[in-house]
C-alpha cells in the first residue's frame, strides 16, 4: 500500500464513548463504472460522489457472488454463502431457486442487539419469502420493504403477480415508485429514531438499479435533455441510477437535519457487478453480472465516518462483502462470532493498519437453466493471482491481475504449481459447503 493511501485514513479523533449508528446502503446490480466518481462521465451522481469523498474509497472491494442472494446472506452472515445455504438466488419459482437461509445461521441484528442497538432493513429482503425466513423472524426490530427477489414493475411491486411488500408481517400496497418509496421509508425511520437512546442500525437494500430499467418520466427527461444522443437504453440507466442517487442523497440529509450524520458509519456498495445487457458499465472490467470476471464482481464501495475516517481517501485493499460483518461488529463494540469468514476492515479504515494481511479468497454461485444446469461454477484469489471459470464446464483459467487487469491471457500452462494450490483451495471450500443443506 503507498504511503499516499495509508495516509488518507488517518485517524482523527480518540474513540468515541457512544456506539455509532450504523447505515448499510446496498444497491442491486450497479456497474464499477456507473458512478461519475467511478469514471461514468455520462451520469451525474453527486450524492454518492460525495459520500465517497466524506470519508475512503475503496477501489478493490468485491461482492461476495455474482448475483443478488449469496452476496446478501454474506453481508448479514459474515460467512461465504455457501457456507449458510445460499449458494445461488433464492426465487419465487421454487424450481428456479437455490437456496434457503440456515436457520443456524446469526445474523448482525441478532448479533448488535446484544450491544442494545435497534435494527431495520429498509428495502429489499430476498432471503426468503415466507416463515420462518423473514426480517422479523431474523433479528429485525423494523421492517419495511420487499421480500421477493426483483418487482416485474417498479410501480406495481408485484413479482409473478404475487404482492411481497411489506411492513413486519403485514402485506400492503403502497403507491409509488419503488426507489422513492425505499427513500420514504428510511427517512422516515431515520427521523423516529432521532430521540431515542439507543444506537441504530439500518440496512437500506434498493432493488435499483436491477430491471426492469423504469426511471421517472422527469428523469429521463433531465438526461435526454442533456445528452440527446446517448442511445435510448443507456439514457434510461442512466436516469435510473440518477434517481437512485437522489434517493441516497436525501437519506443522508436527513442523518444531517436530524443530528445524526456526525454519530454514524456509513457503507455504500453493490451486490454484484453492472448487467451489461441492462446497458450498465464497467468501466474498465472485463464481464458483467453473473461472470467471474472482474466485472461481475468488483463493485464501487465507499465507507464515511466523520471524525474517524479522513475524507478524500482512495484504498487498493483487496475485501468482500462479508468482511463488513466484522467490521461493523467491531465499531460497534462487539466481538464477532468464532468462524466466521470475514475480516474486520476496521484498523484499515482508520489507517492503523495500511494494507491488511493477504489471503486467499472464494466465489462461487450455483444456478439452472441451460448454461448451468444446476451446477456450481468457481473463482479463487491470492495476490494478484485468479483462478476461474465463467461455466461448470469450461476449464479453469489462470490470470494475474496485476500484469493483465483485463483478464485476456490465460497463463496457466506457465504457472502449474499457481493453479494446485488454488485448485487445492477450492477442493477444501467444495468440502466445507458440501455438508451445508440449501433446500427445505
């Protein structure tokens, strides 16, 4: 790590004596380079820009899978998916589905209500649509959102003509765009918690910007205005996530106007890499959503703590999404659970630790149809080496990334002792998970 990143997370103040709040912003299927502050220069998303220059920038954070539920039972687990029953999306069709919660499983607001903090996920659930698999059931205090894995209509909510909203255990029927409705509701939460003692953690999952790209019709005017010739589909997502980023933006100014942005640590990320076919961007990345390519993996994550973590600062540290686990365990005063996978990113966030020790790390995702036919499909990385396959049945390739960051050359047959040792590395992950159920 240089001298230059270390230094842009310095820490600036002795610990705090309160617990700081704690807000995951997650959102579903945004590009490496579908952020003005990532490289997007056709997109104007200067909330989320502005977050990230709050507080460090992380460059190499990846999602923990290539889709939606394994990475979410990672962020709430602490754990690889897998290793917790979902090594796939868990699907409203039961016969596209792929996995199921364990109910063994701890999840954080289980874990931080022992340190007296209240908790809610905002948004979208999308591991498990019935009980005894739900927020409530789980360790939510609140919850208010969408248990299903995507809405067939932003406005509508259903998913296969079936209503998953929620508010706890009741179904309802709001009105409105799901993105502002999220919004709504987090604000609204963040202003019923303003008076009360006890910190809070709130898990904010927007299903934007995944498909059906819908954005307001204002939106969509405001770039097409602008850039009258980006191509139709491109326009679109780029309204969308410019909407989303209002969304952010006026959550986070309701931390400010109700006193709470000082008291609280702040995560932005991404569940998986852009959908290219959606018309998202990677930037320089090669593949997109569902591939082990950099691509489907890498995504923009930004971390803000005021007065704990310096604004401006950019880091090269390799981390996942299950690390955030341990990590806000630690903020908070906790001592995560014995054998979960995560790391805590905490010392290198206020630069007490510059680089964090290397490791080597797993991806995996099983899933149907004729591409996979149920089958799992694997990437594992230490330093700059990566071993992969975007199928079950193509051979796996070797790759140095820091050589060929595009992923073009498969060098192999050059490194054979490389690829035992991480082909041995899977060998044991496939071990581990193959004692783990992931049906009913």
């Amino acid at each position: 790590m240089t001298a230059r990143i270390a230094l842009a997370v310095l820490l600036l103040a002795a610990p705090q004596d309160r617990r700081p709040n704690v807000i995951v912003i997650l959102v579903d299927d945004l590009g490496y380079g579908d952020l003005s502050a990532w490289g997007g220069a056709d997109l104007r998303t200067p909330h989320l820009d502005a977050l990230a220059a709050s507080g460090l920038r992380m460059d190499r954070f990846y999602a923990n899978c290539t889709v939606c539920s394994p990475t979410r039972a990672a962020l709430l687990t602490g754990r690889y998916p897998d290793l917790v029953g979902v090594p796939g999306v868990i699907r409203t069709n039961p016969a596209h589905s792929w996995g199921r919660l364990s109910p063994q499983a701890v999840l954080l607001p289980s874990l931080l209500k022992r340190a007296g903090y209240h908790s809610a996920i905002v948004g979208k659930w999308h591991l498990g649509l019935s009980s005894p698999d739900t927020p409530p059931e789980r360790g939510f205090d609140h919850f208010h959102g969408f248990l299903g894995d995507m809405m067939d209509d932003y406005l509508t909510h259903l998913r296969d003509g079936r209503n998953f909203m929620r508010r706890g255990a009741e179904t309802i029927e709001p009105s409105g765009h799901a993105t502002d409705l999220f919004t709504q509701w987090a604000v609204e939460y963040l202003r019923d918690r303003r008076e009360r003692p006890e910190p809070f953690f709130l898990y904010l999952a927007y299903n934007a910007p995944h498909t059906p790209i819908q954005p307001p019709a204002q939106w969509l005017r405001r770039v097409r205005d602008r850039a009258p010739a980006m191509p139709e589909r491109r326009a679109a997502l780029a309204a969308f996530i410019e909407h989303l980023d209002d969304g952010v933006g006026r959550v986070l100014k309701a931390l400010e106007e109700n006193g709470q942005r000082d008291d609280t640590l702040v995560v932005f990320t991404s569940d998986n890499g852009g959908d290219l076919p959606a018309g998202a961007s990677n930037g320089p990345l090669r593949g997109g959503k569902q591939d082990m390519w950099e691509g489907g993996l890498r995504v923009p994550t930004a971390v803000a703590w005021p007065g704990r973590i310096a604004p401006g600062g950019r880091s090269g540290a390799v981390a996942l999404t299950m690390d955030l686990f341990p990590t806000i365990c630690e903020a908070a005063g906790l001592a995560a659970p014995e054998g979960i996978d995560g790391r805590s990113l905490l010392p290198h966030l206020l630069g007490k630790d510059a680089a964090g020790a290397e490791r080597t790390l797993v991806w995996m995702r099983r899933e149907g149809g004729a591409k996979y036919q149920g089958r799992d499909y694997y990437a594992a990385r230490r330093g700059p080496w990566k071993l992969l396959q975007n199928t079950p049945f193509e051979p796996y390739r070797l790759v140095n990334l820091d050589d060929d960051p595009r992923e073009e050359k498969d060098v192999s047959a050059e490194h054979p002792k490389i690829v035992q040792d991480l082909a041995r590395v899977l060998q044991s992950h496939l071990q581990r998970a193959g004692a783990v159920p992931w049906q009913r």
